[in-house]
C-alpha cells in the first residue's frame, strides 16, 4: 500500500537527517516545507520535497491536502491509560475543597484505581483502555507509553502487562510499555512499606521481566510514597534486568529525584511541576531528558513546569498528557501543545517539536518517528484547513486533525 501527500500548506518537522532530539534554541524553529508532498510506501516515508520538485510517482491512495498542514503524529510520552473505572467523586470532592493530598490520604487516589482494577477482568479492563487508545488515535497521536502503577500487586500488575502487551498487538499505534509498581504503597503495606519494596524488587521486577516487553522503570518519588533512597534501591535493582529509568519527580515537592535519575541515566524525568536551580544544573550536559505534563497542571491547579527557565537553559523538553483518572483525565495532545503555549509560554514551534520529536525521544523512539524523515515510520497528522500552524495551540480545545495515517495506514 503506497499513499501520496499533495499540495500541502506546511509540511513542519522535515528533516533531510535523522534528528532524534532537539535543544534549547534548536526548539525554537520547526523546519518547514511550503507547498509540499510526501510519498509513504507501506509503513515507511520514501520521498518528500516542495511541489515544484514533484515528478508524478503511482500511488495506491492519493490525498490532496491543498490548504492543509502535515505533521508528524503526536508522541504522548508518559500516560496511564490502562486503568479500570474512573474517579469522577474524587473530581467532586475536589471542587468542594478536598486537595489531592487529603483524598489520598482518605484511601482514594491511586489506591481506589488499585482496588478497582484488581477487581476488574483481564478482557474489561483490555476493552476499557483500548478504547481510550482509539479515542487518542482520532486526535492525532500516533505513539503512547503506557504505565503500569494501578495494580500494586504482583498478579495485578502483570495483569495490567498483559493488558498493554495485547494492546500493542493490536493497534497500529507504537506502545511503549513501563512498569510503575512503585506508584504507591498498597494499603496492606501501609506500615510495612519495605516489604512492599522488597517484593518490587524481589519477585515483581524478576517476573515483568520475563513477558519480555518492558523496557522501563518508573517510581512516584515523593513525600508519602517513595523516598529518594527507596526511589534509588528500586532503580539500582531495575538496572540489573535492563529496565531504564522513566521516573515520576518534582510533582509536589522536590526530593533530590532529578540528580538522582540522571545518576542512573534515565531516560526522562516527568513532572516537575517544582523546580530550582540545582535540578537544572543536574540535567546539563546529561542525556535525560525532562518531560513537563501540563495537563495534570491544569486538573489539579498546581504550578505548571517552568519550560522557559528549563528551554532557556539550553535543555530539552518534552510534553506528554500523564492521561490517568486522578490527576490528568484527559489525553488529548492538541490540548496539552496548546495549554504549553498557553500557560507555560512556550512558543507554537517550541511546543510542537516538544510533543513530536522530543516525546519520541523520551519513549526511546526518535530515531525512527517524530520527524518527517526518509526511512521514518508513516505516522502522520493531516490537519482541517488552516493558515498557518500556530491555529494548532491557538484554537485550545478545539480538534484541528482531520486524518490521521498510523504506520502507514489512513484511518479516516
Ligand atoms: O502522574 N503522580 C503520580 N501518578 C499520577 C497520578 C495517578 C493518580 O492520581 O491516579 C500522575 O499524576
Ligand atoms: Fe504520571
């Protein structure tokens, strides 16, 4: 199957060589194609080039985008969607004043998703979560990392793998599997926490292993769930079977979990939603990179991460949904570009190269999507009519994706 692309208004993010991350001042330009093709064959980018250059190429699907923009589909590099139910009178509750804190601390939070789905049937909690995939497939996003983190007990949590593994079997979507069992103390282990460390350790990560699809480690490093110490005995054992740190920090307090993820080269660090001057020297010069989640910002009124002072530093940075039914029930990647512009002041350019070719780095995936580059994966975004680009972030809320192709394949 072949598809070719004509008279597209802006072809962004083209690369003639094969970019993997972008920096500091390298953010601040989308490289740009005016009037534009480009020519997929099966799931792989052959040819692209300005219209003037186009000499006629057979294609089984022809798509005149005449006043249209491509792009690179959406990489949302950290997210829960495998969680079963929702968490909608936790929402209530906090609109009536309660904080995140006070309905954890209540046993709901985390532990109430825990208890949901350990409840919930390996096939339920399949149809629930694919179905919120196909839903973020429509709106343009073409590869997902999915945690682990709402089953906080061996079975449950391999259950959950399971799940994700038979997602990435049947989607076109690129999934990127991470393994958080350390998301949050399990109510038996409340005055233990150590064993429940321990059998992370011991038998939990040893078996995750074994499915043969997980490649990442993440801890929720923050007061009341695990410590910087805890945080580093986890990772220290994780790096014994490969497992590279992705890890959650900076979120309400800051722990030190910056300069410890860089100690164990993680591949990124997400939230960090506090942040001083000493996280931002740790990052320098590392190859980690910091991943901001303005949606979960947003849900929850706490600060947003500090791009400029991060982006100005010469660093790079990512954005992703963090989409899960407690903090960031949503997982639309229009918004999240759009809210990075909004309230992050990050420029339409900085926030689009942050949520293509920057996510894809943070999942470990940039050197075969993010750009539109010969020889990368076919995951590409056609929007509605538009002028120029800057209507993506500028029209918050709305949906500006009219076709999506995922591996090659139009799904609309
Ligand atoms: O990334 N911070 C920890 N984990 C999620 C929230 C999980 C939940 O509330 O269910 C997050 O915000
Ligand atoms: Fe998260």
């Amino acid at each position: 199957m072949s598809t070719l692309i004509l008279n597209i208004k802006q072809l962004l993010q083209a690369h003639e060589s094969n970019v993997t991350i972008l920096k500091g001042e390298e953010m601040k330009t989308l490289s740009i194609i005016e009037d534009a093709y480009v020519y997929i064959d099966h799931d792989t980018i052959i040819e692209f080039g300005k219209m003037e250059d186009y000499r006629p190429i057979e294609a089984d699907i022809t798509i005149d985008a005449a006043g249209k923009i491509v792009l690179p589909s959406w990489c949302d590099s950290h997210s829960h969607i495998v969680y079963a139910g929702d968490r909608t009178s936790e929402f209530v509750d906090r609109i009536n004043g309660l904080s995140y804190e006070e309905i954890a601390n209540k046993g709901g939070g985390i532990l109430n998703s825990a208890k949901v789905l350990q409840d919930t049937s390996e096939d339920e909690l399949f149809e629930q979560s694919i179905k919120r995939l196909n839903e973020l497939i429509a709106m343009g996003t073409g590869a997902v990392e999915i945690k682990t983190g709402y089953g906080l007990t061996v079975e449950a949590e391999l259950k959950m793998l399971r799940v994700i593994k038979r997602i990435k079997q049947e989607s076109l979507a690129v999934i990127i599997p991470t393994l958080l069992a350390a998301h949050a103390i399990p109510a038996e282990y409340k005055s233990k926490k150590q064993e429940y460390i321990k059998l992370i350790i011991e038998e939990l990560i040893p078996k995750a292993s074994q499915l043969n699809i997980v490649h990442y480690i993440d801890v929720f490093c923050e007061k009341g769930y695990f410590n910087l110490k805890e945080t580093e005995a986890i990772l220290a054992a994780a790096k014994a079977y490969n497992l590279q740190p992705k890890i959650h920090v900076n979120q309400f307090n800051i722990l030190g979990g910056i300069a410890l993820g860089v100690e164990y080269n993680a591949l990124s660090v997400d939230h960090l939603e506090e942040l001083n001057d000493k996280d931002i020297e740790a990052l320098k010069g590392s190859n980690t990179i910091p991943v901001a989640l303005p949606g979960c910002s947003y849900f929850l009124g706490i600060p947003y991460t500090k791009a400029r002072d991060i982006i100005d530093a010469g660093l790079p940075l990512a954005i992703a949904t963090d989409y899960n039914p407690g903090s960031a029930p949503s997982g639309n990647m229009n918004f999240i570009v759009s809210s990075a512009c909004v309230k992050m002041k990050m420029t339409p350019e900085e926030a689009i190269n942050a949520a293509t070719i920057n996510g894809a780095y943070a999942m470990g995936i940039s050197n075969m999507y993010g750009s539109i580059t010969r020889g990368k994966k076919a995951n590409l975004l056609i929007t509605k009519p538009m002028n120029h680009y800057s209507e993506i972030p500028y029209g918050f809320a709305h949906n500006p994706i009219e076709q999506v192709i995922i591996n090659g394949q139009l799904l609309n």
